[in-house]
C-alpha cells in the first residue's frame, strides 16, 4: 500500500479509501443494495490487511447503521483505533450545518462509531440557510475541543469553498484539509473551478464516486447487480449522457485490454495520475478489495490519458445542493457593493 498526508495535517491516509455507503441495515426510503454486519466486516478485515486505513462514512448512511457497522467490525476484528483513519459527515440532517446541528450530529457519529474523537469531518454539501461564519466556527470548535481532528467539504460550488476557507483564515479557525468532490473520467465538471481552488488552498481531494457507480468497471452500461438495478442516485447522476459515456468507457475497456488488466483498474490508475490522493472506493464484496490495490501498479502513459479524456464532453453540474435562487443572488451582489 501507498500513503500520503492529508492536507497540511499529520494525518496518514492510504491512497485508497473504502466508501462506506454500502454497509447497514435495509431501508423502505433508502439503498437496497447495502450489505450486512458479517459482510461488511469482511471488507473491513480485507482492507486493513491489505494496508488500507481510511473509511468514509456518514451519519446519514442507511439512518445512521453504516456508522455503528463500521465500528462493530474493527471492534470485532481488534483493530487498534490509531490504526485507522475514519471519516463521517454532517448536513443532510436536521438544521443543516447550523451551529446546534453540528454539535448534536457529531455527538451522535462518535456514538455510533464508537469513538471520542473523529479523524476528518467533512460537511456534506453547503448550507444556504446557515451563515458560513457560524458553520467555520462551530467546525472550528469541534477542533479545538479534541473532538476532530481535521475538517473537510464535499460537492459545492468553487465560490462557496473560496468563501468558506476565507472565512476561516479571517477569523483563525481551522480551514478545511479535504476537498470530497464528484470525480471520475465520465464527469469531470470540477476541474474547470473547483479542483483548482481545492489545490490553492493546499487540500487533499479524495473524490466519491471514483468508479461512477460501477459504468467504468465494466463495458456495458447496464449491469447485473443490485446495485445497479435499484441504484436511482446512480441514474440520476450519468443516465442523461449514456451516449457520450459509452464512448469513453469503451476506450477505457480498450487501454485496459492493453495492459492486461480490469477496466476499473483504468480508470482509478487516471485519478492517480491527475494527482488525486485518495480514490473513494465502495466496496461490498471482501474479493473486491485486492482488485483496488492491484491497480496502483498501473501506470498510464501521457498518451493514454490523453486518450481516456479525448470525448469528454460538458455536463450539467450533479453534485452541489441546489444552484443559488434570486435571494441568494441578490444577497451576493449586495455583499459585492459593500
């Protein structure tokens, strides 16, 4: 296994997260496709013993049981807690990213995760209805008070994590060390602004949806896992440019032919060599695990990543929470004139 820092911190993080969005209990209103207790420890186990430290999590993860799953398996395979990096969020929950709501929610993944001190907090999307001083502070307390170690953001737009990294250094709380953004070869969106505000402020990017939910792991767009015939998020996110992600997944099932290798071991290698330091990989099949580490000895040719990006094509963004309504432009452009 490969390691490296995240962010400025002196945290050590594998360069293969496990995304742990697919372990917990089964509900009506959430995915079908999540994994149970015994399965998700074997993931767990076949992960630390392949040298992978960092699982990302979330309190709202199948209600808040991916969480305590997470724990119950390291807990159960005698995992000593420094050896592991574990990441969790807060937003898509009961007021937001308010002050109050943060210092409820984190008290709840501690809880769950069995733990008196998180690792990295990202927040999950951004708030409108919070002021960003209030969220940066209260992120900032969390901090201080031991309860976090390091803070990060997931999908926004570029503005809002300029603002919010602003924000901290105006006020010396602690900046955001990670950047979790939507990223793979079939949606590149976030190279035009946000990568590169991410990298101005010196942050990791660990992106989700490293293998876009499964379309470049294989060479057909439907496939035959529950995953894939249940997974509505899935479809919301890439079904609108089948046409021109076909494409593009079949140049990557030819370099992958080329080398030898499975398509996903392609398409992680890419994320590599675009300099992200650690692909979110969810993984509900023990077997799965090796096949992640294997593809850290692809190395890629300029003119094979050339290649992989030739037919890319403009999406409309899938990520961020909501674009800015007329009060939020109004409210921006008032901030402009002052």
């Amino acid at each position: 296994m490969e390691y490296t820092k995240l962010g400025n911190t002196d945290i050590e993080i594998s360069k293969i997260c496990i995304g742990c969005m697919g372990f917990g209990e089964v509900f009506p209103d959430f995915h079908a496709w999540v994994v149970d207790q015994k399965t998700t420890e074997s993931v767990v186990k076949a992960a630390f013993d392949a040298g992978i430290n960092f699982f990302d999590t979330a309190n709202c993860y199948s209600k808040g049981t991916s969480e305590e799953f997470l724990r119950r398996s390291i807990k159960n395979l005698g995992i000593a807690r420094d050896k592991v990096v574990l990441a969790s969020k807060v937003f898509f929950n009961e007021g937001g990213l308010s002050a109050k709501a943060i210092k409820r929610e984190i008290d709840g993944t501690l809880g769950r995760l069995g733990t008196d001190y998180l690792d990295l907090y990202l927040i999950h999307r951004f708030d409108y209805a919070t002021p960003i001083e209030e969220t940066m502070q209260a992120l900032d307390d969390l901090v201080r008070t031991g309860k976090v170690r390091a803070i990060g953001a997931s999908e926004m737009y570029a503005y809002q994590l300029h603002n919010m990294q602003n924000a901290a250094d105006k006020n010396g709380w602690t900046r955001f060390s990670v950047l979790q953004p939507h990223y793979n070869l079939i949606y590149r969106e976030d190279e035009r602004e946000l990568l590169p505000v991410a990298r101005q402020f010196g942050m990791t990017i660990t992106p989700f949806s490293a293998l876009a939910a499964g379309h470049l792991t294989r060479a057909t767009w439907e496939g035959s896992s529950k995953r894939a015939e249940t997974d509505k998020v899935a479809r919301d996110k890439y079904d609108a440019y089948k046409e021109n992600n076909m494409k593009i997944i079949a140049r990557v099932e030819e370099v992958a032919k080329n080398h030898g290798v499975a398509m996903a071991d392609v398409a992680l290698a890419w994320l590599w060599e675009k300099g992200i330091e650690s692909p979110i990989c969810g993984c509900t099949k023990a077997e799965r695990v090796a096949d992640l580490v294997r593809a850290l000895e692809i190395k890629l040719t300029v003119e094979e990543i050339s290649y992989l990006e030739e037919l890319y094509t403009a999406h409309e963004l899938v990520g961020p929470a909501g674009r800015p309504g007329e009060k939020e432009v109004a409210g921006m452009m008032k901030g402009l004139k002052k």
